[in-house]
C-alpha cells in the first residue's frame, strides 16, 4: 500500500473512491466542517465543490489517500482541529483542550477492500507523518464490529492498537484518544 496527500492533483483519485457511496458522494468531507443547515443544504455537488476549493486553499493537506498500485482504496481526513469547525464547537470536544493537534475526523476504505487493514494503515502513516505533532480521534468507543455507516469515525480499539489514550468519553458511543509523539 501506498499513500498520497490530498491535492489537486490527488483531487480526482478521491472522486473515484468517493462518487459510488451514497454517503460519501454527498458528504465530501463537509460534516464536521459545516453548520448541519450547509452541510445538508450543500449534500452533493455543493459540498463536493467546498471540498474542491478547500483543496485549492488549504496550506495544510486535507488527508491521505491509500493506493493498492494505482487503484485508491481508502481515506483518511486529518488536519488541525480548528478546520473542523462543527466538531470543534460540539459536545465531544468541549472537555477536551485544543493542543494543536492533528485530529483525525473520519476514514472511508473502498467496500471491496473494508476488513483488509487501510484503514490501520491511514492512521499508521498519518503518525508517521505528524512528526513530534499529537494526534487525536473521536472514534466510536467499544468494540470492532460497526455497520458502514457508523465505521467512518473509526473504533476505540483501532486507536489502541497504535497506542492512543482516552481523554474523555463524553457520551457512550464516542470516545477522544490521543497519541501524544
């Protein structure tokens, strides 16, 4: 497996993961950016275009694709916590100090290559390459098996495995881990 920054010249491999999931071809990665109004006024083609042009603007990549050769079969959303806006001001975050972080919001892994490891291997390279920065998620808290719609944020016990810590548990299905590097 390989992995690849989001940019625009990325842009287009994460259309061809993205575009045959209902959920995904209408999120683009807008959920925990947005107001729930815009995100769901933007479902589709609108948000697919903010993604677009965030791609465009953003110093900082957006996340990481996994290629097994030149076929993308995963993603990984990352950056500083401040860039999901939504996330930031919500209940899961509110009892958790903003360190400058790098969060990792949600992964989507190709349904023909779900259970095969990407997304193990997204947060793997995304620590590989956040240097001496901390790293955060807010995955689903307890155990592995989670339907698709709900596999996006990741699982406590994927967190774990690369030795995140749990900050808070600030409901009963979300947990916030951090990997302090």
């Amino acid at each position: 497996m390989r992995f690849r920054a989001l940019t625009p010249a990325t842009l287009p491999d994460l259309v061809t993961l993205f575009e045959p999931d209902r959920e995904c071809a209408g999120c683009w990665c807008q959920f925990f950016v947005l107001p729930g109004r815009d995100f769901g006024a933007g479902w589709g083609a609108v948000n697919r275009s903010r993604l677009a042009e965030q791609v465009e603007a953003e110093a900082e990549p957006l996340g990481l694709l996994a290629y097994r050769g030149d076929r993308p079969v995963g993603w990984c959303a990352t950056g500083p916590r401040s860039r999901y806006r939504r996330l930031a001001r919500s209940p899961v975050l509110r009892g958790v100090p903003d360190v400058g972080a790098l969060l990792v919001p949600c992964f989507f892994v190709a349904v023909a290559d779900r259970g095969d490891g990407v997304a193990d291997a997204l947060l793997g390279e995304v620590l590989a390459r956040a240097g001496d920065r901390p790293v955060e998620g807010i995955p689903r808290a307890g155990g592995d098996r989670r339907p698709p719609a709900d596999a996006y944020l990741g699982t406590e016990r994927l967190f774990a495995r690369h030795g995140f810590t749990v900050l808070d548990r600030p409901l009963a299905t979300r947990v916030v881990m951090r990997h302090d590097t």
